[in-house]
C-alpha cells in the first residue's frame, strides 16, 4: 500500500491493517442516520471519511459508549461498530507514512553515505569504495539491512531553520534518486526528506549503521 495523496510514499501497516478492519468489522447496534446528535457521535466534523474500491464514503467519528466501539456512518444508516484498532487511527497523515525508509520491495542499487558508497555488484552483493573503507561483505550487509528494517520514532514536519550537516542519496533500479539530508546526529539521528516533507527521527544509536556501516553487533563493544 502506498499514499498517494498529499504524497507519494510506502504507508505504515499497521493503520492500514486497522483500516482495513474496518470493512470487515460487524455493527453491534444500527440506528437511522440522525438518530444520536452528531455532536456525540462525532460525525459533524469526521476524524475519517473513507471508501474501499470507490464505493460510497464511510464516515468514522468518535468512540461509542461500549468498549473499544466507535460510531460509523454509512450513506443509508449510523452504526456502531466494535473495532478497537480504528480508536487508534492516526489523523495526521505523516502518520500514515510507513517509519522505514526503504520498502520492502524497493531495488536499491546504490547507497552513497558521507564518507563511503555502497553499490550493488553484478553477482548480488554490495561493493565498497573507497577500498578502504571496505570491511568486509558483513558489514555491507548490514548497512543495507539497517537501511531495509530501522524504523523511525517519529514523522515530523521539516524543520527549515536547520541546515543539513550530510547528505546521503539512494539510486534504484529504476534510475530514482533519493536525496536524505542528515539533519544532527544527537541526541536524536534526523534524516530530512525534503521532497516528502518529512524529519525521520530516530535513536541515536542507528546512526552508526545507517551512516558509518558499523556493524549493529559492535555497538557497546
């Protein structure tokens, strides 16, 4: 799954999950639309407004008054709906940008870090120049799944008043370039995706692997 609006990039899957759910989820009770004010059911001002396949939107508003319910509008009734994960739906849609920063199915073929360049060789693993910089097929590994499987701790909106203190760009198999600006280091790690809008924040302890290939079975060594 991918967002494609106010950007293009992989979403998280755990909200999506939960949405998902929804289509499935049974009503526990029905009612006529207008029945419970809108003031209480949320439905005036919908956190949500969602529609599977093109269909008819479905309105989502605030929690019901049994557990882990929530009040869901169709086009033809009110319903409410027990589905514990909608009560945790994000609102803001940097939330819905999945916390990694490569997709699980992305074709990376290089990966050019501050102070060396990881490229995919013609056999499947990943050459690195300089030469001296290269310690080992391991290593490389390494770096490439930290980059696949490190998940941020939070999304944020940019932060224009900070200048970049690096730069790392990623090429794909199908000539896109990526550009992430490495914003500090500490106490928190921040890459900046300008294109998307987005400060990945992240534990400092990943900036080693992500930008030093240090192997993460070395960190407290």
């Amino acid at each position: 799954w991918r967002l494609q609006q106010p950007i293009a990039a992989p979403a998280d899957a755990a909200p999506i999950q939960a949405l998902l759910a929804l289509a499935e989820a049974t009503p526990s009770q029905r009612y006529e639309r207008g029945a419970i004010d809108e003031r209480t059911t949320g439905l005036d001002d919908p956190a949500l407004v969602v529609r599977f396949n093109g269909q008819a939107p479905i309105l989502v508003g605030n929690e019901g008054p049994a557990p882990a319910s929530r009040y869901v509008a169709t086009p033809h009734a009110l319903l409410l709906v027990k589905a514990e994960r909608l009560a945790r739906l994000p609102t803001n849609w940097r939330n819905w940008v999945s916390p990694t920063l490569l997709a699980d199915d992305a074709q990376l073929t290089q990966l050019i870090l501050p102070r060396l360049t990881l490229a995919r060789s013609d056999t499947g693993g990943w050459q690195v120049e300089p030469k001296s910089a290269d310690r080992g097929a391991d290593y490389a590994q390494a770096t490439i799944d930290a980059w696949r499987h490190s998940r941020a701790l939070s999304l944020e909106p940019v932060d224009a008043s900070r200048a970049r203190i690096a730069r790392v760009t990623l090429r794909y198999a199908d000539e896109h370039i990526r550009r992430l600006d490495v914003i500090e280091r500490e106490p928190e790690l921040i890459l900046r995706d300008d294109e998307r809008g987005i400060d990945y924040h992240f534990a400092p302890h990943l900036a080693g692997p992500l930008l030093d290939m240090q192997h993460p079975d070395t960190l407290g060594a």
